[in-house]
C-alpha cells in the first residue's frame, strides 16, 4: 500500500480512531519508559484525587481559551 494512499484512509477515520492511530504512530518514533509513564501516571492520579477531593476548582476550557486570546491580543 502506498503512503499516500494509508494517509487518505486514515484520514477518513472518525476522530477518536485517528488519535488512537496518531498516539500509536508517535509512540514508535519516541517510545516512552517505564519511569516516565509511572511519572506522569502519578501525577495523573495526584491531579484526580486533588479534583474529586475538591483541593482544586476546574476551570471550563473555554475561560482557559478565552484567557489565551486575550493575553495574545496585548
């Protein structure tokens, strides 16, 4: 199969399948360690805990964005 022609299909993929094929790509060009993924797996869970226990207050992704636009407007 050319290239080119996997590039279409995967193109045609629904989203969530093209981020999967994505994430799969990426990780045979730069494969992560087991300390690293046990790194991030932590702070994943640490992030979690402090959410559900209520330490930390979610901020909606469009005040996040909306923030951005601004600071980039200055």
């Amino acid at each position: 199969m050319k290239t080119s022609d996997l590039m279409t299909e995967a193109a045609s993929l629904p989203l969530e399948e093209r981020a999967r094929l994505v994430d799969s790509l990426l990780q045979t060009l730069n494969p992560a360690d087991e300390a690293t993924t046990a790194a991030w797996l932590a702070v994943a869970r640490r992030r979690l805990d402090d959410m559900r226990s209520g330490r930390v207050e979610a901020i909606p992704g469009e005040a996040v964005f909306e923030k951005v636009r601004r600071r980039l407007e200055q």
